[in-house]
C-alpha cells in the first residue's frame, strides 16, 4: 500500500469485520491506547463494524487529556507573567485549568504563542533575549525525542532565557496501572504505532507476560485498526499473551535508538500524576541534574503547586476505559468543546472530543431532518 486512501478501503474493512466477527466465540474486552485511533474508532463506526462480542474501549491515549489540572494551572501561571512569551501546540491552549486556561490569560493581554515545534520556541528565544521564553513540553514518548533535542540545544547555544513545563507520560506503566486495578475490564490491548515507532516493542512483553493479555501495536487508519483487533481476537481466542506489531511499515522492534539515547540523557524517569487518574510510579519524564537550569517549574517557583480535579468530570473513569463520554451526565449539555469540564472534551485527540464531534452532532443534525 503506499496512499492512504487504500488503508481506507470500504470492502476490505467489510472483510476485517466479518473476519472479526466469525473468530470471536465469546465477548472480549479491547483497549485502544491512542487519541487518534479513539477518533478513527467512533469517527469510522469500527466498533459498529466488529459486531456485539467485542467491546473496544478507550484508554488514556490522549497526551493533553491526562496533563494534570495542577500543570495546566502552573502554565497559566506562568504565561500572566508580563516577562513572559509562552509557547504551546495549539491543543493546550482551551484545557480548562481550576480558574482560567492559556486561551483567557492571551486575551487578557499574556504573550502565548502557538508553535509547531519546540524548536520554533528556542528561535523565538534567541530572537527575544530580554525574555524568558517557556514551552509547554507535552506529549507521550513521541514526542520526547523533539523536546529533548530542543533543550540540548539550548545548552549548546548558552540560550539562558529557554525553559520547559514538562507534562511528559510513558505509556507501559499506564497499562500495567490500568490492568492492576481492581475495576479492570480490559483483556487485550492496541498500542499506539507513533509511540512505539520511537521506543520499540521490548518493554511490553513483560507486561504481556505478567498479566497474560494480548499487545498489538497498531497504526491508526480504519485498516490498520481492524487488522490489529483480528490479531487481539485471534490471540485471544488461542489462549495466547503476545506482543505482535500491526504497525511493522514504521514500528522496528529496537525503536529509534539515537532517540532513545537523547531522551535518556535530557530526561530522567519520575512519578507522574495523569488528569482523572491519579499518580502512577515511573510514568513521566522530567529534566535530568544536567538539564535542571532549563526547568520552568523550578525557574519560576512552581513545583511545590497542587489542585485538585472536577468532581462533576469523569474523565478519569473515560480515560481508564470504565466508562464512555456518553454515559457522563453532563456529556452534551454542561460540558461541550465551547465549555469543557475536562480535556477530554476539548482536545483533539479526547475521546468525549471524539463522541460529541461523530456521534452527538450527528445524530442531533439527523432529528433535526
């Protein structure tokens, strides 16, 4: 295949489905662990597609929708400083924080810029050497690499006005916290192709060893995801827990090793605190003792900061797959993409974002008819 209308193709998707639907015997539980598979699940009707024995459920695979409250705070924070150009990917900028969200502090006269890459922070600071330019470093293990080399660089240059608000997650400890808790409904798992094109696949048979449940890593056009869930299917219906890789035109077994050695030298591995979730040990990056002058948090005193999360919002139980947008009570009504309780319903890649967008709309715009 080389466009990517052919990994769209209705009558091979029909194929897949069918092909799904006569292996499964029994009903089987499946999470996908990535906001742009959540969107090309509701968005194409896959989980119409696969038939009732298989339940897809929709993990925190959405980078800006478990960012804590406390760091989005800490962002606005920092952004109302008048010394301040902040710079962020335009998802953050209506995450809604405890009081405000990035959005309201640039209308309210805050230098917050929009970039496509840390890099175009760094320029921006060298470009503005009377102020301290912040990125907000955000994202899975994908992004890592790009982050990590625009601090590096930083150093290399003697930028001294450059930092990073680092909300950095790793995905392998988010699974293993997902299938250690005691409401855990999951039984195989996609995992995201753009992570692992980074980091490999080793680090997930342990987990596919310990607690006996499939891993295929997937990519995320409808094909790709049909196919991995027929290899979730088929494992699990053989009674087998293996690592396969769906995503094997990008993902490498070793992962991107010159990317692996950036991060591990720009970043050290920390406890993290996922929006809706809690704490888990060992899931995030900060910056490394070499790294820590290029840290926001201690540049602008911050760290000790903590709030506390929306208790009308179920993000939490969305993101660990216990419960769907839908069966949220204020879904639709108190919570929209215009006036989100949580990022879930305003990021791109949240699942809520997903259901109001191909699922609520379009059915009030069909009674409408």
């Amino acid at each position: 295949m080389k466009y990517v209308d052919e990994y769209r193709d209705r009558a091979a998707a029909k194929q897949y489905a069918t092909a799904i639907r006569e292996s499964a015997t029994r009903t089987w539980s499946l999470m996908e662990v990535c906001g742009g598979q959540t969107h090309t699940i509701v968005k194409y009707a896959l989980d119409e597609m696969v038939g009732g024995n298989i339940r897809l459920l929709h993990g925190p695979g959405c980078p800006v929708c478990v960012t804590p409250l406390e760091l989005v705070d800490k962002a606005t924070m920092i952004a109302a400083q008048p010394e301040v150009i902040f710079c962020s990917y335009g998802d953050m900028l209506r995450v809604p924080g405890s009081i405000q969200d990035l959005f309201t502090v640039k209308a309210r006269g805050g230098d917050v810029r929009i970039v496509y890459s840390p890099l175009n922070a760094l320029e921006i600071a060298r470009a503005n050497p009377d102020k301290q330019v912040v990125f907000f470093a955000v994202g899975f293990e994908t992004t890592a690499p790009a982050n990590a080399m625009a601090v590096f660089q930083a150093k290399q240059l003697g930028v001294t006005n450059f930092s990073v608000l680092v909300s950095h997650v790793l995905v392998p400890p988010a699974i293993e916290a997902i299938l250690g808790a005691a409401d855990n409904c999951t039984q195989a798992f996609l995992a995201a192709g753009h992570v692992c094109t980074v980091m490999g696949v080793e680090e997930y048979r342990p987990l596919a060893e310990k607690y006996r449940v499939p891993i295929v890593v997937t990519g995320f056009e409808p094909l790709d995801l049909l196919q991995g869930i027929l290899m979730c299917v088929r494992q699990l219906e053989s009674g087998r827990a293996e690592v396969e890789n769906q995503y094997a035109r990008s993902v490498r077994e070793q992962g991107n090793a010159p990317a692996q050695a950036l991060m591990q030298r720009v970043f050290r591995v920390i406890p993290r605190k996922w929006r809706g979730v809690g704490e888990i040990p060992r899931s995030g990056l900060g910056l490394s003792e070499e790294f820590a002058a290029f840290d926001a948090e201690r540049r602008f005193g911050v760290a000790e900061y903590s709030a506390e999360e929306d208790a009308e919002c179920i993000s939490g139980a969305v993101l660990r797959g216990v419960s769907k947008p839908q069966e949220c009570a204020a879904f639709g009504g108190r919570c929209t993409p215009a006036h989100p309780l949580g990022a879930t319903m305003v990021s791109g890649e949240g699942a809520c974002a997903a259901y109001y967008r191909y699922r609520h709309q379009a059915a009030k715009a069909t009674v409408g008819r």
